[in-house]
DNA sequence: CCGAATCCATATGGATACTG
DNA sequence: CAGTATCCATATGGATTCGG
C-alpha cells in the first residue's frame, strides 16, 4: 500500500492530491478543453459582445462559442450583460475572479514559449531513438 | 482552416496569444487530459515502477498509464528506464523539464483550492438565479 | 444579433485478453 | 512485471437549422 506522508489515509485505498471528485480537475478541465483559455484571454483587454468574440477568435463556431461562455459564466469566471434592445446586445466580461485566474495561467504560458524548444527537441529525440 | 475572407486585421488588433498551430496549445493538452497531470504530480516525490503508478493513481488503467507515460516520455516531461531483468523493472521518473513544468503548474493548483468555494458559490448562484 | 436545438463525426477513455 | 492489441462506450466539437 501506499504511505505517502501529506496524505492521510481514507478508508478507502485512494492516495493522491487529486481524488476524482476533485476542485483542481474542476479547473484544468475548463481550462484544458478547447476554448475557454482562449475565450478567457481574448476577453483580457476588456468587455466584448458575442460576435465581437467570434471574429477574434476567428475559427469558432457560434456553438462552441455559447457552450463556452455559457459554462465560463457558470463558474463565475465571466460576466454576462444582455441588453433589452432590438436587435438584442449582450456584453462579456471578465470578472475578479476571473481575472485572478490568468495570473497564474499566465505562469504557464510563458513555461510553454519558453520551453517550446526544449519539448520540440525531446520529440525529435524520441522519433530518432526508435528501435519501436 | 483558419483563413477566413471575412476576417478582420488580427494582425493590428490585440495579436491571439494563442494562434492556432500552437505551442501553449501543445501544452495545454498535456495537462489538460484526464492523467498526465496526475502521473506529473505522483511522480514528484521520486522515482516510481510501472505498477507502483498504478496503484498510488489507483483507479487508472494499465492502458491509459502506458500511453499516458510514453506521451509524457516523448514530449520530455518524464525518463523511462527498463532493466533487464526477469521479471521486467521498468522506472520512471521526473526530467528536470517535468520538474520545471510543476512550478507553474503548482500556482494553478493553489488558484483551484483557493477559489474553489468561489466557484462552487457561483455555481450555486447561477443555478437559482437561471429560469425556472 | 444572440443563442438554443438537432444531428453527426471524431477523439478520448476504458475493459479485457494477449505477449515477452 | 510491463506493457500492446482489440474492441467498445461516451465525451467533445462542429454544421446546420430554428427561434426570440
């Protein structure tokens, strides 16, 4: 079994920091999936309005751009403002928390460019090795 | 793709940090799927064999760890090393590179527990605020 | 203009059996 | 023990259509 000191023991034999019903992965879904990263930071600069969003990010589909805001609303990471005019404007936003969470995105971010080459070069390494 | 007619300048507007053939893209999806963050973080504290994995991660499958592993193996993140014994001893273990990831990474973690309560209230919110 | 509903293709994850 | 191969279920993403 396994006896890692910062875990105390359940009953049941589950060990790490990340059980499965789990606030981290709550949060690396939504910034793991395929848009909301994306949304997130293109909503940095300030307020957008939905197809303001879409031309932006350029390649997204109304769909996925609704579900996404939709969820990111949600979770209070965005803020939603519908205005009852004709034809209907509605307005996103980051919020404060929203907001705090690019913090430490941003600290990944920038592991990411920096390391790129670093990850680039393992992969060709791992392609030449090949006895596979 | 992307190359849409209607498209605006992106060049003169705030520039996509995340253009789409992307390296924070590439590492997003690292840890951003269902394991590898999870192998990263169970490999922190050291070396660890293939089974030994699969038992601290627990409700993971032989499958899902292998290929998990040799993703994390070919982008650099973790060093495989088999000896030749009967039976088979297979090790793995954090790269410096995997390490350096895990600083980043740590901030986001630290963001998801602080703010968990912040999310889940949101949640909350928006269901009793939502028609009905 | 905003976005929900429907329908569909593919990606991802898993159970199990098999191999060296 | 440490995987790989096969087969299958579901999740995710997208095109299109419809509606307020």
């Amino acid at each position: 079994m396994n006896d890692n000191p910062h875990n105390p023991d359940v009953s049941s034999s589950e060990s790490l920091v990340l059980a499965q019903p789990c606030p981290i992965r709550d949060v690396l879904d939504r910034i793991g999936d395929q848009w909301s990263l994306l949304v997130l930071l293109t909503l940095r600069p300030g307020t957008r309005r939905f197809n303001q969003l879409r031309r932006e990010i350029d390649d997204i589909s109304k769909q996925m751009l609704s579900r996404t805001l939709k969820q990111l609303e949600q979770d209070g990471l965005v803020s939603r403002t519908a205005y009852p005019e004709v034809p209907p404007r509605v307005e996103y936003q980051l919020t404060e928390l929203g907001q705090s969470l690019l913090t430490p995105v941003a600290a990944l971010v920038a592991w990411a460019e920096q390391h790129q080459p670093a990850v680039n070069a393992a992969r060709e390494r791992y392609k030449h090795t090949t006895a596979r």
